[in-house]
C-alpha cells in the first residue's frame, strides 16, 4: 500500500456536469517488480486500494469507473465492493470468450455497471455489448471516418458512448456533433483558444484582487478597499465567516473585522476561492474542484518537504485559470500584475514552488514513469493527494452554499 498511486480524471455529460471519476492507479515499482501472476497482483493492488482508501472518499456520491482485469470477471472472490455507484471497465485486451461473457453478466446481475474500454467493434463483441452500460471509444487514437463508423455499429446497441482522451476544443466539437454522450480527457483542463478574446472588467478586478492576496505580506487595507466595491463578494465573504465554520465568535460586521479575526492566511485563502468562484461562466463544476485539489496538494506537498509554501497554495488555484478564461496562459499573465515569481513557476515551473506544481500535475494526470524518474515519495504524494481530494470536495460544497 505505501508505494501506491492513484488519481481521478473527470466524466462529464453534454450539459459539462460530472457524471464520475475514472480512478488511475498503479504501483510506483510495476516496472522493476517481477510478478508471476501479473492479473492477479493488479487485482490485489486495486482491491487493497478501495478496501483501505473507500470510494466514497475517492468520488463522494459520483459515479466511479474502475477498470479491472480478467481475474476479477473470473474470480468472484475479487469481486469489488460499493456496486452501487461503481462502473467496470472491461479492458480491450480482454477476448470475449464464453466465460469472461458470462463473469460480466454475473457482475451486472450483482448491480454493477459495465463499460468497454478503448472499444473497436467487431462482431464477437455483441454478446458483451448487449450486456454493457456505456462504451468507451478513444478518439485521439482514430480518425474522423473510422469513429463515425465506430458510431453506426454501435448505435443498434442500448449503450451511452463515452469519448476518452478527448484533448483539443476540435475533437470535443466533433464529439458534441455525433452524439457523444459523455466526455473525457485533458480538453478540460485546457483553453479554448479564441482569438482576441478579452477578459471582462469584472473578472480583472477578481484577477487583480487575487494578485494583492497572493503577496506574503499583502495589504489588508487595499483588499478591503477592492472588495468594498463588489456587494456581492462582501456578502458571500461575511456570509462565510459568520458561518458554522467559526462558531462561537461574535457576528462579524466588516471585512475589516473578517480581516482581522479570522487571520490573514485563512481569509486570503477563502477570498481566493470565492473569486474563483465568479471566473467559472458555465464552466464544469468539477474544473474547479481540480483547481482546488491542484492548489491543496501543492500546500501540503510544500509544507511536508518543508519547503516555502507562502504562494504555493495560489500558484496551484490560478494554474487554471487559462482553462477557466479560454485563453492562453502566457496572454492571460500579459494581462494581469502577479508577480514574476508567480508567472514562471506557472508558465515554466521554475522555482521551489514551480517543481512542486509540475509534479503535483503530473501525479494528477497519472504520468506515474514521470513522477518516478523525479523520485517523488510516493506515499507522500499519495497522503497528500487523498487529503487534497477530501478537502477539496468539502470545500466545494461550503463554497455551494454561499
């Protein structure tokens, strides 16, 4: 279990509402580990993984994809738990005998939703077709034509179609314009590139007031003067601090008194949230709980290695922000007064702060060969994942509320 990865890449439906997670994982040393009976080790690595972890703490009430090997269609003594909310990928190395066709129909019998992953249709599959869920097609990996014919074989069968690895705003539009039910893949983690498109003056005062409080030392005065100018940003700030979170203390009248009881490090923490909050104009939801996870794991990363994480915690939350605005991140830095330490680690990850974030990306987007040729502590990056997503998704719902 200590030398575990895992991560979670986002589903979305046709409206950008998360539908679930697909949970990535592996051990840190498959690639030097001799292994006789490798289905059976992956099976026991993710086995032990939700036994110790829980789902509920990977994906709350979403959906979780899961993929898994032959052994755990054959062997029902492997069979996962929380069957409820849990999808299973049937990898396409996988061959549709008679016996792995009836496992499958077994574990849907038992209340689990099946998926085919990186699907290419052939005739032998539509014994499992006509027992699946959902369907997942790589679209990065074939061309225009070979999808949509993908797509006409496909269509006879009851079956939502998933685009995976859906990685430019070309590819989304396509898959949007066949009939893609759900969508997968980097494309939202990204910006649309639009040319000259500008960032409304509304949301460069909210850039410019997260600049002020990314400063070590900012000025509480200036703050509260530029917040004082949004009625709705004082109310959900005030509403905060007068919430359950702070229970006990007498009600707070002012940004100056949030200020000055709450404490500089945990209001600048929360005026950051909030404002991002206001970037988001029909974004998913589930882009910001990415921020969110991004900027905590690179806070707690910092403050573990005990390393400086005085900025830490902003350079993860605004390293979306290309994909929150549609514009490239070098234009969007053009625009806005950060300092220059912010925009290299940002652009080019410089700095102390600049690795952490790459690597913390990195482990996000499960490029584990990566991680491992940087030698990160894997059990630290794990600890430190698992806590960001716990945080980050109780956070999401106390900022829901606001």
């Amino acid at each position: 279990m200590d030398n575990i990865f895992i991560a979670r890449q986002p589903i979305y439906d046709n409206k950008n509402q998360l539908i679930g997670y697909e949970l990535l994982y592996r051990a840190n040393d498959v690639e030097e580990a001799i292994i006789d009976d490798g289905n059976l080790a992956s099976s026991e690595v993710i086995l032990n993984s939700f036994v110790n972890i829980g789902v509920d703490n990977l994906v709350g009430s979403a959906k979780a994809f899961i993929n898994i090997t032959e052994d755990f269609i054959l062997n029902e003594s492997l069979t996962p738990m929380f069957e409820n909310q849990t999808v299973l990928e049937v990898l396409e190395d996988i061959s549709p005998t008679s016996e792995i066709t009836q496992g499958v129909q077994r574990l849907k019998d038992q209340g689990y939703k099946i998926a085919l992953d990186d699907f290419q249709y052939n005739p032998e599959y539509d014994d499992l077709l006509e027992i699946a869920d959902y369907v997942k097609i790589d679209v990065i990996e074939l061309t225009e034509a070979q999808i949509i014919e993908e797509l006409k074989y496909i269509e006879k069968f009851n079956v939502k179609i998933i685009a995976e690895k859906v990685e430019t705003p070309e590819l989304y539009e396509f898959c949007k314009k066949h009939n893609f039910d759900f969508f997968q893949g980097f494309y939202f983690c990204k910006p649309q590139l639009v040319t000259q498109k500008h960032i409304p003056a509304n949301k460069l005062v909210v850039l410019n007031i997260l600049e002020k409080i990314s400063q070590p030392d900012f000025d509480f005065e200036e703050v509260e003067k530029a917040i004082a100018h949004d009625a709705i940003l004082t109310f959900k700030i005030l509403r905060y601090v007068n919430s359950a979170a702070f229970a006990g203390r007498k009600e707070i009248q002012s940004i100056k008194e949030a200020l000055a009881l709450v404490g500089g490090d945990t209001i600048k923490k929360w005026i950051g949230l909030i404002l991002m909050t206001d970037l988001m104009d029909g974004k998913p939801q589930a882009l910001l709980i990415t921020a969110l996870v991004r900027a905590r794991m690179c806070e707690l990363v910092a403050k573990k290695e005990e390393r400086d994480n005085d900025q830490v915690f902003t350079i993860g939350l605004l390293s979306l922000l290309d994909a929150l605005l549609d514009k490239p991140m070098l234009d969007l830095l053009d625009e806005i007064a950060l300092s220059t330490e912010i925009k290299l680690a940002i652009l080019d990850y410089e700095g102390v702060n600049g690795d952490i974030l790459m690597n913390v990306i990195l482990y996000e987007q499960g490029q584990w060969s990566e991680l491992i040729t940087h030698n990160v502590d894997a059990k630290l990056y794990f600890s430190c994942y698992m806590e960001a997503v716990k945080w980050a998704d109780s956070t999401m719902s106390t900022l829901s509320q606001q």
